[in-house]
C-alpha cells in the first residue's frame, strides 16, 4: 500500500500501487501497515529543528517542544476510505491531542510531562526503551541532511554565507510496532500560531519555548534578564521533569516517601521556582561549568543524606543536588566539571 498525497502534503489517499496517478505533480510514500498504537490510535511526533547556517550546514534539534498528533479515530487496517483512522493531520482531519488520550493523559495532567515525555514514559511501562526513539530520531535528521546538503546548498546559493539568518523546519515522524522510526514529511513553514495551533490549546507556553530556543541559538535573545518573567515565558513544568519510574507507582501516590520528593506532583511551588532558577542558570551559562553541587553520572539510586526536620523529606540543597544528579545521568552537558 502506498500514500499519495499533493506537494502541500494535502489531499491524502492510501492507494494500491496499480492505483497510483504518476501523471499528476504529488508526493508517494510508502504506507506502514505497522504502526504502533497507543490505545488504538495512530501518532506522528513533531521535532523542530532550527538552522543556522546553509554553508557550512548546521542545525539543531529543539529537545523540549517535539509535538504529538493522534488520529481522532482508531486505527483501521482494512479500511483506506476514511483517513481519520490514518492521517495525524490537525488541520485536515482534527487531530486529537496528549491530553485527549486515556494512556497518556495522567503524564500530562497529573505530572505535568511533555507530549514526549508522555510518549517515553508509556513506551517505558510497555517495555520499550524510549531512548532507543530518539537516537534514532536524531539519526535520520543526519542522515538527511548528509545525504542533501548538496542540494539544499544549491537551493540556498543566493544567501550570504557570512550574513547571519535562520530557518525553523517540523520533521514529522511515524512509530511502527517493532520500534522503528519512519520520516514522514520535513514541514519548512510550521504553523507557529499560538492561537490556531492545535498541539498548543492546553500549554501557552508552547509557541514561546520554541521560538525562544530559536533565537538563543541565533544570540537574538540572550539579552534576556535573569528575573522571574523570563522563567515563566520560556521554561514548563515539563522542562524540570527527572525520568523516575518510581513516579508512576502507588509508592508516590501520597508523594510520602523520599524517593518520591523529585516526582512533578509531589513538588511545591517553591521547589518548582527553586528547579527553574537552576534550568534557567544552565541555559545561559555561557563557558562556565557548575562545580557545586556536585553531580556525576552514577547508577540511579536514592542518595539523601536527610538534613530535613522532616524524615521523609529533603531540605532544598538536597533537592537541587538529586536534580542535578538525575539530569546529569541523561545528559552528560549536566555533569559537574
């Protein structure tokens, strides 16, 4: 089966071969009969990535605000006619979003996870390794863009090499059911409407994140003030959340236990804005390295040392210090010099 589909990725058909129009000017794609489904929907997931240069070709994937598009009916594999069970298009078909899914839902709301996050935190209780999504993720934006940097220097040929520009694209991707990635389209005039974007209706700070990223890499806003307006325009709830699969557990229903005292729901207010200070501090921190607190990678495992009144809570140097512990466990760039 096949997906043919007009050049403005509209108008889209799921074909026989013998079906095929080879006449007309549209896009063919191979169909993936094999998607995997989360309570029985189709998905794509959204990653934004910003270039900064055509020549020398650089760009960077914006982590923090991938989006996910549900197909508003459940996946049919003998149906071809109504492509609401196949297409995750928002615009031309409805797409349901994270918080509209039952499976993924309680991520959102309860924990405030990000559509991502959402994702890898089901695929983690299925029992798949989610960090097995986004390496391949990262390997197909390379794999493309080593494979057409000719091109797209030939189509950019006219730009300045030493003039300072930028361009935001969506590289939209399906998952199958053996947990392979699949690229779908590269959208090169994403919809940044805060207003219209559907993925955008319950997070008003989406559009922000994205478009802040961007122009830090492009050093149009680092002039940015560390106050606490700028926190809040640009950094989520989401952003500060620590993968901990003890968060989903009864264990943490109550948030009694230490080992739950970095779960989103069992944060104050307080930890919260103690949390974004530290995320907003590593975003601006230029050629400085954090030397204290002390945070090297190291196998997962509780390490209070309880200096709180409360025994089954942590004082605020603790909770920065297992924070920075658990980021730096992901992502090396966290870890103390």
């Amino acid at each position: 089966m096949w997906v043919q589909k007009n050049p403005w990725h509209r108008g889209n058909m799921v074909k026989e071969y013998y079906e095929l129009n080879f006449t007309q000017e549209s896009v063919i794609q191979e169909f993936i009969e094999n998607p995997f489904l989360v309570d029985g929907r189709k998905f794509s997931i959204g990653i934004y990535v910003a270039f900064s240069s055509a020549k020398p070709l650089r760009a960077y994937v914006l982590n923090s605000t991938a989006t996910l598009r549900f197909c508003p009916q459940e996946y049919d594999p003998h149906n071809f006619t109504d492509m609401k069970t196949h297409i995750t298009d928002g615009l031309e078909f409805g797409a349901q979003l994270v918080r509209e899914v039952d499976s993924l839902k309680d991520y959102s709301w309860k924990h405030q996870y990000s559509p991502l996050q959402s994702l890898d935190a089901h695929v983690d209780l299925v029992g798949y390794d989610p960090s097995a999504i986004h390496l391949q993720i990262n390997d197909a934006i390379r794999d493309v863009l080593s494979t057409r940097e000719d091109l797209i220097t030939k189509i950019t040929r006219k730009i300045d090499a030493r003039s300072r520009h930028f361009m935001l694209t969506r590289w939209d991707f399906i998952l199958d059911s053996d947990m392979k990635i699949h690229l779908i389209e590269v959208n090169s005039n994403p919809a940044m409407s805060c207003t219209t974007l559907p993925t955008d209706k319950l997070d008003p700070l989406f559009c922000n994140n994205v478009i802040y990223n961007l122009y830090r890499v492009m050093g149009i806003a680092s002039f940015y003030d560390f106050h606490k307006t700028s926190i809040q325009y640009v950094i989520r709830d989401s952003d500060i959340h620590v993968k901990n699969a003890i968060c989903y557990t009864t264990v943490c229903t109550l948030c009694e236990a230490k080992e739950c005292q970095l779960c989103s729901k069992c944060l104050s207010d307080t930890q919260r804005e103690i949390l974004k200070s530290v995320l907003w501090e590593h975003l601006r921190r230029g050629e400085t390295r954090l030397v204290y607190p002390f945070a090297k990678t190291e196998p997962m495992k509780p390490n209070y040392t309880s200096r709180s009144s409360r025994a089954n809570t942590i004082d605020d140097d603790e909770l920065a210090t297992e924070w920075l512990r658990f980021k730096c466990n992901t992502d090396i760039q966290w870890c103390s010099v």
